[in-house]
C-alpha cells in the first residue's frame, strides 16, 4: 500500500465521495481523506440511524477497501455522543482503514468513544488539534493529556488543523510552525499533517457571470513556508486542504437546492480560478458551455486527460448550447472541480 502524500477535508456528502471515487489509482493510493459528517440538529439519537448521511457513510466506507482515511463528527451534540460513537465504531470496524477522531477540546465521552474504538479495532485513532488564529501554548498541555488518555499502545496521527487561510492572515505560516514544535515531540506520530483552507467563500456579486476570477491559494503559499521553515525530519510531515469548498461549506446542512447560480472550479500553481454561471432560465447551458471553455481555454489547463474533472470541462465546452445534457448541477461542478484540484495537489507534492 502506497504512503499518502495528502489529506483532504471533505464532507460526507455525495459530490465528495464520487470525486474521492473517481481519482485514477495512483492518485487515490496518494490521497487519506478526512472525512467530516454534517450537522444533523434536532436529530434525536434514535433517529440517527436514519440520519441524510447514512446512506453516504456506508458509500464512504465502501470506498476505502484499500486505502485509508479519517472519519469525524466536529458537529455532533452531546446528547447525540453515544449513538454516534456505535455508528462510527460499526462502520470502522467493517472497514479498519477509517480511523476515528477525536481532539483536546472534545468531550470526554467524545474521547473515550473514539479511543475505545481505536483500541478495539486496531486502527489507531486521528488527533485532530484545531488552530483558527494564534498558538495557544495550553493546548499543547491538552493534547499531552489526551495521549495519556489513549496510551502509547495506539496509533496516533496528528491533524493540525488551521481552518481558514487567507490572504488576510500572513501569519499562518509562523504560527503553524510554532504549534509543530510544540505539539510533534509529544508522540511518536504515525502521520502529521497541516490542513488548511484557501477557497474563498463566493457571494453572487463576487463574480461576474461568465468571467474568470482569480483567488490566491493561501494555504499553499503556507505550505512552502512551513516546508522552508520546519527543523527536523519531513518525511512524516502531509499537507492537507478543503478542496474547493471553504472550511465553513462543512457545516452546510444538506438539502435547500442552492441559489440560480453555480461556480466552475480550477486549480493553478498558486491560484484557484472561478468562473460564475446559471443555474436556472433559458440561458443557462450556454452560460455553463462557455464557463467551461473558457477554463479550457486558460494557458495553465492541464489537457482533458489530466483527471476526470479536466475531461467533464472539455466535453461540456463541447456540447452544444441548446442542449443542457452534460452541463451538470451543483452536484457535478463540485464533483468535477474537487477531481481535478485533488489530482493536481498529489501531482504537485513531492512523492506524488
């Protein structure tokens, strides 16, 4: 089984799995997902079986035969803890590959579940330690006591988690090697890996319809800076984003449809590109057609064969104005962009 190079943050969420599941091989081998269930408020902890994302997970945990990932629950309410600790521990158990999470700030239930489940299953559990602004040096000392808690005997696997990085924050570089050096001697780390998020999030009067938009990817710029910056041994250290979502899209509760309009996504050196679209009227499939051709057209597209989300931009570039057949959905846009942004990512790190 092939080392992975990198970490997505991605929710439970059908365009998710469907770009997890279409990455060529040697990119998914490449690829260990964090995957994230929604929120489900109001849910009772006996409706949790029946919860919108269960037919999800099960589709996740069939994806991961052969290589692996993490499974968290960062929105469950306490009263929910319990049941979902079964759900979690039944489907690592059916597929030890997903591992759960846990982090210092969690509950003590929420602790105990995931590390018996870690313990029962062999799987080892993820530490995720989230860090939306300045290192606190106390959470240092928290993360200390939950490893004790867990015991040297179970794999850990750190997940240092900055949440958004953008532009306005030129300091997550320093402060994410400052938490590095705190954090990584407090454990023989299976995995260490620094996740971030650039994707901006986009309003309707952000883009104007049809024209290519520039965003700078903050994280990655973060990434080369603690890959500059970082003393000691490298080869434990991943990178990890949220794909082209923002962090906050996580907590998105399923269902609502989205507004009339849509994004196309594209991922460059140091940039992501977005290009505005209908979603609704007569206009619409010629809107999206010469969305996609202009992506197609950019200097910095890679060729329809680099991943399947390059090959829907080319052939939905292609089709004909008249007819919506192949110009996608929301569900198809994110699906196509996260394909080829998570194949790109693995192409552009060192081991990929």
């Amino acid at each position: 089984m092939s080392e992975p190079v990198y970490v997505p943050v991605l929710p439970v969420r059908q365009h998710a799995r469907m770009a997890y599941e279409r990455l060529l091989p040697d990119i998914q081998a490449a690829v260990a997902p964090l995957w994230n269930l929604p929120p489900s408020p109001g849910v009772t902890p006996a409706e949790l079986e029946r919860a919108h994302w269960q037919k999800e997970l099960r589709r996740v945990r069939g994806a991961h035969r052969r290589h692996p990932g993490w499974i968290d629950a960062p929105f469950a309410e306490a009263a929910q803890t319990a049941a979902l600790a079964a759900i979690l521990a039944e489907h690592t158990e059916l597929s030890r590959l997903l591992r759960p999470v846990t982090g210092p700030e969690r509950s003590e239930a929420q602790q105990t579940a995931a590390v018996e489940t870690a313990r029962c299953c062999g799987c080892g559990v993820g530490v995720r330690v989230r860090m939306p602004g300045e290192w606190d040096g106390a959470t240092a000392q928290a993360v200390g006591g939950l490893l004790a808690r867990i015991g040297r005997e179970v794999p850990v696997d750190l997940l240092l988690d900055l949440g958004s990085v953008l532009p306005g924050r030129p300091d997550a570089g320093k402060e994410a090697l400052r938490a590095l050096d705190a954090v990584v001697v407090l454990a023989n780390w299976r995995t260490v890996a620094v996740l971030g998020g650039a994707f901006p999030h986009v309003t309707d009067d952000m883009l104007r319809l049809g024209e290519p938009h520039e965003e700078p990817r903050a994280d990655w710029n973060m990434w080369h800076e603690i890959r500059a910056g970082r003393r000691g041994d490298l080869s434990r250290l991943r990178y990890g984003d949220y794909g082209v979502q923002p962090p906050a899209a996580l907590a998105a509760e399923p269902g609502g449809g989205g507004p009339p309009w849509g994004v196309l996504r594209y991922t460059t050196d140091r940039l992501f590109v977005l290009c505005k679209i209908l979603n609704a009227g007569s206009h619409r499939t010629a809107s999206i057609r010469v969305a996609a051709g202009r992506i197609h057209d950019l200097p910095d597209f890679r060729g329809a064969s680099a991943s399947a989300g390059e090959t829907w931009l080319r052939d939905c570039a292609d089709g004909p104005m008249t007819d919506g057949e192949g110009s996608g959905n929301h569900t198809q846009w994110l699906w196509a962009g996260n394909v080829q942004h998570m194949t790109y990512v693995v192409r552009s790190l060192p081991g990929g």
